[in-house]
C-alpha cells in the first residue's frame, strides 16, 4: 500500500450514562439500578447457653466401701437454638446492552472482549454488546435509553455532551467517560487504479467519508470543508463501503486504522482485491485545520 504524509487521528474511549455510573459507585439517589449486592451471612449464635466447664471428677470409692449411685445427670433445660438469619439472597444481575460499531470493524474486537471480560468477572451484571453503526449513532441511542454504555470517540462526546454543532439543540448531558483505550488515526484509502494521488483529487469524485453514523464520517466532513475538498459523498455503512470500493463504485473510502501502525481490516480487504493508496495531510492542511 503506498502511503503518503499524515493522517488525521481519534481518540477513542468507553463511556456510559450518568445513572449507570453513580449506580455503580453506590451513590444514594442516583435514580439508576440499583446492584444488590451480597453480604456476608452473619454467624448464628451458640444453642442454649454457654457451655459450662466439666464439674472436678470424684475421687474413686474406698475398698469395701459400696460404690454410692451414680449421680442421675442434670437435666438442663436448654433454650431453643437461636435461628440463624438466612443466606443472603443472591445478587440480581444488572443486565446492560452495550453499543459498539460494525462488527466487520477492527474496533469491534475490543468492546466485545470487554464485555466478555466484565460479565465473567464481575457476576452481578452481564453485558451484550451490540453491532452499530459506530460513534454517533451509539450517543444517539444512549440519549433515547437504548443503551447504558457504549464505545465512542472524545471527537463526538465532547460535543455532543457540551451542546454544540448538530447537538446544539439536544445536548446529552448524562453522560461520563469511563476509560480511554486507544488513539488511532483515520485513513483514507483509495484505489490506485482510480488515478486519486492526493486528497484534493477527491473533489467530484465518489468518495465514502466513512460509515454512516462514525466519528470518522463528521470528522472528515469536518476537515474537507474547510480545506475546500468536495466530493460526493456516498452514504451507507461501512460494509457497503468496502463493497463499493471493490466493485469500483467508489474510488475509496475513510476508516479509523486498526492502530497507529495498523490498518483497519476492511482496508486489508480492499487490498485483497485491488492495490490500494492510502492519502494524508500535510502539514499545511492540519494548520488550516486546527487554525479553524
């Protein structure tokens, strides 16, 4: 693949509701579920009273001497076993549904063996990931309570928690990062064969931003308008995209890498089929970016 200067980069994390959150953390009055969680049983009392120590044996009987009766043994009246409280009951499993990304995307591993990972070790919840269509979709369904948690990139939290661009109107406040587990660069990857050199040669050309409902997808738009870039736009996920760029439909695509040094494993794909150019910015365009 031949590669040319920089690309632009994400950072990517796991966020979830508030309520989930202060749920977690046991704060009172977070209007989240609750997770019962178990205690320890306490341990049940000694029957009776405490078992008083063994009376000093007599001394053995004199020779000649009749032997008198045995003592009849005391009877104790013992007091009824105090009943021990009952086992804790179990802990009511707090279920979550977890948004993700396309299941064809590198980035789909790691929420899945996330979920996989919390579900086998912390026993009071279990959570299901689901197949998305990647950042902005997941923030959308977590504002209309589909999901409780879900992977995206700070590139669409920070606006969309502060109320700004296409937020402006319905700001989702609710919700906290957990952790942040990668910064990966975006690619934009066509075919050689299409004649694309540079990413201005985008213009009027049929050009995937990415999956609809990414990160990628409105940080491309993003970056493109300002530096004057227009292509047309195809719109559809990022399996149609793969398809597109393959069938020569469209002359490439844009996808988050598989990591700094890694392409994604839809670009491997393309490459399968087709020797592929991934383009960058230079140094002037990032300016022009940032400056903006």
């Amino acid at each position: 693949m031949a590669g040319q200067t920089k690309s632009w980069q994400t950072v990517i994390g796991v966020v979830v509701a508030a309520g989930l959150t202060l749920s977690a953390c046991g704060g009172a009055g977070s209007g989240g579920p609750q997770l019962a969680l178990p205690t320890p049983a306490a341990a049940a009392p000694p029957a009776g009273g405490a078992a008083q120590p063994n009376a000093a044996a007599k001394p053995a009987a004199q020779p000649g001497t009749a032997a008198p009766p045995a003592a009849a043994p005391q009877a104790t009246a013992a007091g009824p076993a105090a009943s021990a409280p009952p086992a804790a009951a179990p802990a009511q499993q707090l279920r979550i549904t977890m948004g993700t990304t396309p299941s064809s995307s590198s980035a789909y591993v790691y929420p899945a063996a996330v979920a996989r990972a919390l579900s086998r070790w912390v026993p009071e919840i279990e959570i299901t990931p689901t197949e998305t269509g990647g950042s902005v979709d997941n923030i959308k369904r977590v504002a209309r309570g589909d999901f409780k948690m879900s992977l995206t990139a700070y590139d669409t939290l920070y606006p969309a928690h502060n109320g700004l661009n296409e937020w402006a109107s319905n700001p989702v406040t609710n919700l906290r990062p957990l952790w942040t587990y990668s910064a990966t660069p975006i690619a934009y990857v066509v075919r050689e064969d299409s004649g694309v050199k540079t990413l201005y040669d985008l213009t009027g050309r049929d050009f995937s931003p990415s999956g609809k409902g990414t990160a990628s997808e409105k940080i491309t738009e993003q970056a493109f308008e300002v530096l004057g870039i227009k292509p047309k736009y195809y719109r559809g996920g990022i399996d149609d995209a793969v398809a597109a760029v393959k069938d020569k439909r469209i002359v490439g695509y844009g996808k988050v890498a598989g990591g700094l040094r890694a392409p994604d494993a839809t670009t491997m794909d393309i490459a399968t089929s087709a020797p592929v150019r991934v383009l960058g910015f230079t140094k002037e365009d990032i300016d022009k970016i940032q400056a903006k």
